[in-house]
C-alpha cells in the first residue's frame, strides 16, 4: 500500500519534472494591446486568457456576478470586468489603468500590457509600452483608423516597438465583410509607412465571440492568414541584445569588507567574459574583469539581461551611475543631446526650467534648452512649440549638469532612455528616448586626468613588453628582430628597435667595450627600454648582452611578465661561418679585443622566456615561434584570472 | 553562441535588479516578510542580490498573534540560519483591545492587527520604502500596481494616479513621510513560484504540503485548529483530515484543501489541474466586491 503511494509518487515527481522542463523551453513575449476606448481591448485579452484556460472557476463565477451587475454585453458574460481591475474602472466602464496579464500557449508564455485607451491616460499606456516588444493594435471594424489608433501606434514606434499586429475588431459587426478589413489595411499601411515598424500583421478578429483569436473562424473563409494567437506564437522578437556593445549600468557598488569591492547591475547589452577588458565610460580608466560574481558561483561570462556582481582587477574608482563599457564600441558621455519626449505631467513643459534626468542608474540635474517641434501624433508633422502639454511629443535638445554614458535609443532602448522627474513633486513628468548627442559634447570619451602607462597603452590598444633578444654577434638578432617588428607593426602594434650597432653611434658613443663599459651599455639600454615601454611602447632589443648579471638587472628594471628574454640561439661556429661583417674573422687573428665568443665569454641564458634555435630554420620560422609564445601568454593569462578569483 | 536565458532567469534577474535599485537609492528600507512562500522566494532573492554581502536592510513580520505556530517556528529559524535582522512587530493596542478574527470579525482583525499594525511599524521605525511579495496575477487590483507603488504620508495607495513607470528606470524619490511598496515578484504567476522553489530548492513553511491536521469546516471553509483559541460552535467537530494551505495567513482565516501532496511536485501538479485561483482560500477578498483595492488604499499590502 504505502508502496503503491511512493510508486505513484515518482511518477507524478517525474511527470512534473518534464512538464517544467518544457516550460522552461518556452520562450517570452511581452506585448500590449492599444488602440481606441471601446475598441475592445479589455474584451480581447479576457478572450485570450478564457481562450487559454487562465481563467479559474472562481473568477469565472465572479465575472457572471460582475457582469449582471456592471457589464454591457446583456446575459454575455463581460469579459472586460476581468481586467477592469479598478472600482473606478468597473463604474465608469472605462480602463484608466495599465493591467498586466499572464497567459501561455504550449510554445510561449506572455505577459500582456492591457493598457487604457483614453488619451488622457496616455502616459499609462506609455508605461506599458516601454517594457514590450511587440502592440496589438486593435481597430473597431467599424470606427477604423481613430486618432487614438494612431497616436498610440507613433508612440508604440517612439517607445522602440518594431512589431504590430492590427487587430480588426468586431467584424462580426460588419458582417465579416472582407471589403472592409481590406480597407482599414490600407488606410493603416499607408499612415505607419514612416513608423519604422518591422512588421504590421493585420487579422479580422471579434474579440467577444473569439473568432480568430485562439480559434479560426469559419465565418471569416476568405481570410487566410494566422490567427491573432498563431501571429503571437511565431513572431521573431528580435534577441539581439546579446550581440551589442557590452554596457553594464552599475546600480550598485558591494563593499562588505575591505576584501571585496564588486559592482553590482544587470547587464543592458553585449555579454562578457572573466579577463574581458573594459572601460569605465566616464573615466576612460580601463581594467579587467576579474571575477563574475553570483551566489550560486563564478561564471565564466555573462549575457544581456543578466544581474551580476562585477570585480575588476584594478582598484578603478566607479560609482552608481557609471557605465562599464566595450574599450572598442564605447558610449556618448555627453552633457548636450536630442533626444524625443513624451509629456506626461498636466504642468506642460517649461524649456530653461530644471528638472532631474534619471537614466537606468544615473541622475542629474536636466534643463531642455531648446523646444526645435512638436510631433503631431496624428499625421507624424513637425510643428513649432513653446512648450509640451501632457500626452505631446516633442523633440528637444537637452542639457545636463554632469555629463551622463549613453547611445543613442535606436541602438540601445536601455542606454537610449531616460526619464524626467518633477523637483518638487517628484512626479515623473516625462520620458526620453535619447536621438544623438550634440556637436560641442559629441564624441570626446574623457580620458582620465592622469595619463598613465596604462591609459597610454590604452590608447595604443596594446600591453607594452620587453623583448630582449640576447645572442652572439651574427645570430641572427637583427634580421629577426627586424622581421618580428615588421609583422607586430603590421598588426597595428606601435614597436621600437634598440639596436646595439645603432644605439652605440649615439647615445652610447663614448663607451668602450671593457667588462664596465659593457655594463653600462646595458644599464642604459635597460633604462631606455624602460621609458619606452612606460610609453606603451613594445621595445626590441637587439644587444649580445653576454652577462647574465647585466640581463638580470634589465629584467628587474620591468614590472613583472613585461621582460621578455629571447635566447638567439646560433651555435659559435655557425656565427664565425656567416661572419656577416668579418668581426669573428679579425678577432679570430687577433686584431679585435674582448669580441664575444673569442675572447670575452658569452653566458648563455638559463632560462629565456624564448629559445630559437636557429641552425636550419629560417628567419621567418623563428618569427612563428614568437608568435605563437604571444598567443600563448595571451589564452594563459585568461586562465590565470579565470582560476585566480576563486 | 551564448546561452539563452529562460523565462524564470528573466524573473529572477529582474527581481535582483529591483532589490538593488532600493538598496541604492533609499536611505531606509526594510523587507516585510510575512512568512508565507512568496516571503521565502523573496528572500532568497534578496540573499542572491546582494551576495556575498547579506541583505543591507531589516525583515519585518507583522504578528497578528493569529499565526500558525510553524510559521513562527519557521520564521525564528529562518532568521537564525540566514543571520538577518528580523524586526517582529505586534500592534499591542489591538492586543490591549482584544481584536481578535472571532469576535472582531476578520475585516476589523485584519484591518487593525495587519494593516495599522503594518502602519504603526513603518511609521516608528521610518522606513521609506517596504518589499512586498505580491504578484500581478494574484488578484485584479494588483495587476494594475506598479512594482515601485508610492504611498503617501498616509501611506495611501491613488491608484488613479499613479506614477508612470518607464522600462526598467524607476522614480524612487520619496518625501518626508512618504514612501514606496515595492514588488520585486510583480510579474511572477503562482506557476512560477512554484517553479523557482523546486529549482533553487527553497525551503517553505511545512504547512504547504499535505498531512493530517486538525480541521474544523466553517463558512464552507476548512480551518485548522492550531491552538485552543479557537472556539468550536454548536454543531462542528474536529476531524483528521490530510490538507494543505495554498496561501497562508491567520489561521483561523485561511482554508485548508484536502490534499494528498506531500511533496513540490505533488503541489505543482495539483496546481497544474486546480481551477481555483489562490485567493479563495482567504476570506478578507470575498467579504465584498473590490475589497482588495479597498484593502491597499488603507495601506494593506
Ligand atoms: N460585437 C462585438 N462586440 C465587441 C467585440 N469586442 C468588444 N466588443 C464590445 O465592445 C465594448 C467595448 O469593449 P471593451 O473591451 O470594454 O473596450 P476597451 O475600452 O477597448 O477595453 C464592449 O461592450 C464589448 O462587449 C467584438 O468583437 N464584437
């Protein structure tokens, strides 16, 4: 018995298990249904959520008392009163209020923005707007294109939705007649030809019999198009968030003890990855990701949508309403930009007046120094204005206090975005979409007040390094040298070459080649090399450098990993065979004091960073094997962070 | 190719995000826990925002004094295991008066030992914003609430006027007096809830899984009797039936179902056939036509 129980149990666990394992599989879209009062907006989405059995029992028997009472659809029930959700709705008949709903077909979940049709609560519709990515606009089949219609579509479109489905409501009330749904088409066609929309679907639909909503309608035969609910299903939202520049809002800066400093924030766009290099936008500092905190573990990397904890590598000063950005795509950090506004305050907009500008996680003071139009919501025209009343369009300049990180809203509808609140009520009285930044502002990233070597590596999008090539005379140091400078150059790499020859026709002109003399030729090279790579530069140096002490001493003259040893490895009588210059030939008589090999000794290094072994191979090959030492240290380092933040 | 975050990572990142956002900007908020499982998942939200520092604000549980035991049972060891600052507050005054859900009625109780008794605490403490548990698709008035709702210093809802609420950029300015409910689980469904507690494996209040208790069926409702305050009238006895809770409260105030699920899963596939929205099993939502509303303009939660 108590076995059976257990049995059953598991299959019921496991039943479960699968069917949210396929819940899990469903994608999300989040949409709104617009368009005119009595259009039937609220009647729709209780057809879908009734169509979609989200209904309950006991909200259905609600809804029959309900609708006796308050509802306009005679013994019908009134689908509307499940979403009127307010008392005040529910006697005036009227949605003032946007009302989110949760509904799911077996490929997708939706949450429905059901927003009020009256324009004078158009900043509510606003509000359900800007989270969707997808309108139904609906359409009375026998009203078609009202005001409303299209005032909310501008503002669908301003908002950043690129997807439409026209919902031709109520043809039960035309007779199903093809003739006019063919009409309002057109008619909407033709007015949302400049709305940038990526796709308008117009369905014949009556939202209070359901016909074409989940269910197709046989009443409407010469329709053969998708359902509103297969539209709905199939639309590709795009998710191109992912793939953008790397913008990461910081929120909030996690200090609870000195030993850790993260920067929390949910990801706005692009993904990034543990030893990402990244840019603080208003600084211009550049450090390395170090760790991708959460409480569940480190990740590896992280996408758009996701709410991190960030831990640079540097101790990099950033605070709330900073931006850590892509160091190759980086954001506006401008105080001047143009930007469209909708007014959503009954006190219109006053140019010159200050209010506060709040993005994501940022706030200034904003003032709109110039009004340059109103839209007119109706046919899209410019037109001259002293100010914006409420539910208006505008496009204005806009001028903060401090300069703010931001792209333009076409690109990036989190970075793009702001709002502006009242001082003194702190009513939010409006919301920008930001269009570019202006002139004066535009463009100039600020780089951080003290240059350091990293900023001027930074700036040169390298990490300066040493490369100390050590051999005897004929080696083959300089024609290697040469070559390997040639190939970093070309890669867009800015290098120098000490060269031993040339450095002794001038800055060491006046020594010798006594041991001491030997010395400090080396000690000045080291030094040289050093402000070069302080620079940001990538140095070469090309000297025998026979003494390991001398070679020791430059590498300790460098930050740690930036001295790169480079063992020109040519055996002794492979040099003097080659003799490029007849030194070995003349020393070899006699005539040349202290030449390397002969008679001053050559102390082989230990252990160079790189060993070329040259007998047989060409200079080209040995510049391979340098190469690949790069991209070698490159991936390691990666893995050293990846391991070091735990 | 990137992973691709399913519809529970979206939530739960947008939760995070909103825990965040109030951390941020207000200068004292607190989390109003109220033990039930929505409180749980809030609060291990809350746990993985701010990780690996702990939650920088207090948990608040109003006490009506009508609570079932292991919910206090379980709240105590839930603020011992976690090592939050749990502030337990009970309006005294209503104790002094003797509200209680019999007597009283459950309109006055709830009224005076949950909401003033909510009002009392913000009001001494000054707390200018408060998590909430509450979910759009709870009930109709709440589908209509911003995740960031202000109240004013009365801490009155005006759900006719009520702030635009802009992509993910909230207003969060507040003055003296005023403050703001927050809701970070806004756009969760009951489904989702549960979804979430079984893959993060959060720990709930043992009352949600089926066993045998002591109910008594009244007002077509079936009440545990948790403790001997519970009078029983002419006519009713106690019987052993195996219930669960779907939504808990005060206890002489919330339904029990019969039920066999003992386990998450039980619970999730009862669910997934039930026809009944979760409220039913409170009483305050049918004691007239939009109360709930009404409720929250008082300043309920
Ligand atoms: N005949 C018919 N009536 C409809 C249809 N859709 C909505 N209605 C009615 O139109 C009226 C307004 O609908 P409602 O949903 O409240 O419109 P809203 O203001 O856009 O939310 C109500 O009386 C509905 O019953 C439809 O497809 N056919």
């Amino acid at each position: 018995m108590r076995h059976d129980i257990d049995n059953n149990n598991i299959a019921a666990a496991e039943s479960v298990r699968d069917y949210l394992a396929g819940q899990e599989r469903k994608s999300l879209l989040r949409f709104l249904t617009c368009g005119s009062v009595d259009d039937g907006k609220s009647t729709l989405i209780g057809r879908l959520l009734s169509d979609t059995k989200q209904i309950f029992e006991d909200q259905l028997a609600t809804l029959e008392r309900d609708s006796r009472k308050h509802g306009t659809t005679g013994d019908d029930v009134d689908f509307a009163l499940l979403v009127d959700g307010l008392e005040a709705e529910r006697e005036q008949g009227i949605t003032i209020d946007v009302a989110y709903r949760f509904f799911s077909t077996p490929t997708r979940k939706f949450i429905v923005a059901d927003t009020p049709g009256h324009e004078q609560y158009t900043r509510n519709m606003a509000t359900g707007a800007s989270t969707a990515d997808l309108a139904i606009v609906l359409v009375d089949a026998r009203q078609g294109i009202l005001a409303q219609t299209r005032r909310h579509s501008i503002i669908a479109s301003l908002l950043g939705i690129r997807h439409i489905v026209l919902a031709v409501n109520k043809i039960d009330l035309v007779d199903f007649d093809q003739a006019v749904f063919d009409t309002i088409t057109a008619d909407y066609a033709d007015f949302a030809k400049d709305l940038g929309f990526a796709s308008i679907v117009p369905v014949p639909i009556s939202a209070r019999y359901g016909d074409n909503v989940a269910r197709r309608s046989e009443r409407i035969d010469w329709y053969s198009g998708p359902t509103l609910v297969e539209q709905l299903e199939a639309v590709v939202v795009d998710d191109a968030a992912a793939e953008m520049p790397f913008r990461f809002p910081v929120q909030y800066v996690n200090r609870p003890n000195l030993d850790f400093r993260g920067f929390a924030g949910t990801i706005a766009s692009g993904s990034v990855s543990q030893g990402d290099e990244v840019v603080v936008a208003k600084s211009g500092k550049a450090s390395r990701i170090k760790r991708i905190v959460t409480q569940g573990g480190d990740l590896e990397s992280a996408v758009a949508g996701q709410a991190v904890t960030l831990v640079l590598a540097d101790e990099v000063e950033i605070s709330r309403g900073n931006m850590l950005v892509a160091p190759n795509a980086r954001p506006h950090v401008a105080d001047q930009f143009a930007a469209n506004l909708v007014w959503f305050n009954e006190h219109a907009l006053l140019p010159g007046r200050s209010y506060l500008l709040r993005t994501e996680t940022d706030q200034t003071s904003a003032t709109v120094t110039e009004l340059k139009c109103r839209i007119n919501v109706n046919n899209f025209a410019r037109e001259a204005a002293k100010s914006l009343e409420m539910n208006e369009v505008g496009i204005c300049n806009i001028s903060v206090q401090a300069p703010i990180a931001f792209d333009s809203f076409a690109d990036n509808r989190t970075s793009g975005a702001f709002i502006l609140i009242d001082r003194v009520t702190n009513a939010t009285v409006g919301a920008g979409m930001i269009v570019h930044a202006l002139r004066r502002a535009d463009n100039i990233h600020w780089q951080s007040l003290d240059v350091d070597k990293n900023e001027r590596a930074l700036a040169k999008n390298q990490r300066p390094a040493v490369f100390w090539f050590t051999g005897l005379s004929g080696s083959g140091k300089s024609t290697i040298a040469n070559l390997f400078e040639k190939k970093l150059h070309a890669s867009g790499k800015h290098t120098y070459i000490l060269d031993g020859d040339n450095v002794r026709h001038g800055l060491n002109r006046d020594l010798g080649f006594t041991d001491e003399d030997r010395v400090e030729n080396i000690r000045r090279v080291a030094e040289v090399a050093k402000l070069m790579s302080d620079a940001g530069l990538i140095v070469i140096v090309s000297f025998i450098s026979p003494f390991r002490a001398e070679r020791r001493m430059a590498r300790e003259l460098m930050p740690k990993g930036e001295f790169i040893e480079v063992f020109v490895d040519t055996p002794f009588e492979e040099c003097a065979k080659r003799d490029p210059k007849g030194l070995y030939a003349q020393a070899l008589a006699g005539k040349l004091k202290n030449f390397t090999g002969v008679d001053s000794p050559y102390e082989a290094p230990e252990s160079p960073e790189i060993h070329l072994k040259t007998l047989g191979k060409s200079p080209e090959m040995m510049v391979e094997t340098l190469d690949d030492w790069l991209r070698q240290r490159d991936s390691a380092e990666q893995q050293y962070d990846n391991g070091g933040g735990i | 190719m990137l992973a691709r975050l399913t519809h529970l990572d979206r939530l739960e990142a947008e939760a995070i995000h909103i825990f965040r956002e109030v951390a941020a900007t207000f200068s004292k908020p607190v989390m109003l826990y109220s033990v039930g499982k929505d409180s749980s998942v809030l609060m291990h939200l809350a746990m993985k925002a701010f990780y690996p520092a702990k939650p920088p604000f207090p948990f608040l549980h109003v006490d009506t004094t009508w609570k079932f035991r292991e919910m206090i049972e379980f709240r105590d060891a839930m603020a011992e295991k976690l090592g939050f600052d749990l502030i337990v507050h009970i309006n005294e005054e209503g104790v002094r008066d003797g509200i209680n859900p019999f007597d009283s009625g459950s309109n006055t109780h709830t009224h005076i030992m949950k909401t003033v008794g909510l009002r009392q605490a913000l009001d001494r403490y000054g707390f200018d914003a408060a998590f909430g548990g509450a979910r759009r698709d709870e009930e109709k008035s709440r589908a209509k609430e911003r995740i960031f709702s202000f109240r004013d210093a009365q801490h009155v809802w005006d759900p006719k006027n009520q702030r635009p609420e802009m992509w993910k950029i909230y207003n969060t300015r507040v003055a003296k007096g005023e403050s703001i409910r927050v809701f970070p689980l806004s756009n969760w469904t009951e489904l989702d809830i549960w979804q979430y507690i079984l893959q993060e494996d959060i720990p709930i209040v043992p009352l949600y899984f089926a066993k045998e208790r002591p109910v008594v069926e009244r007002d077509g409702m079936l009440i545990m009797r948790d403790d001997e305050r519970m009078a029983l009238k002419p006519g009713e006895k106690i019987d052993h039936r195996m219930v669960r809770f779907r939504t808990l409260g005060c206890y002489p105030l919330t339904g029990a179902i019969e039920s066999g699920a003992d386990t998450l899963e039980g619970i999730v596939s009862e669910m997934l056939v039930a026809r009944t929205s979760e409220r039913q099993g409170r009483l305050i939502d049918r004691d007239e036509a939009g109360s709930m509303e009404k409720k929250k303009r008082e300043g309920y939660f």
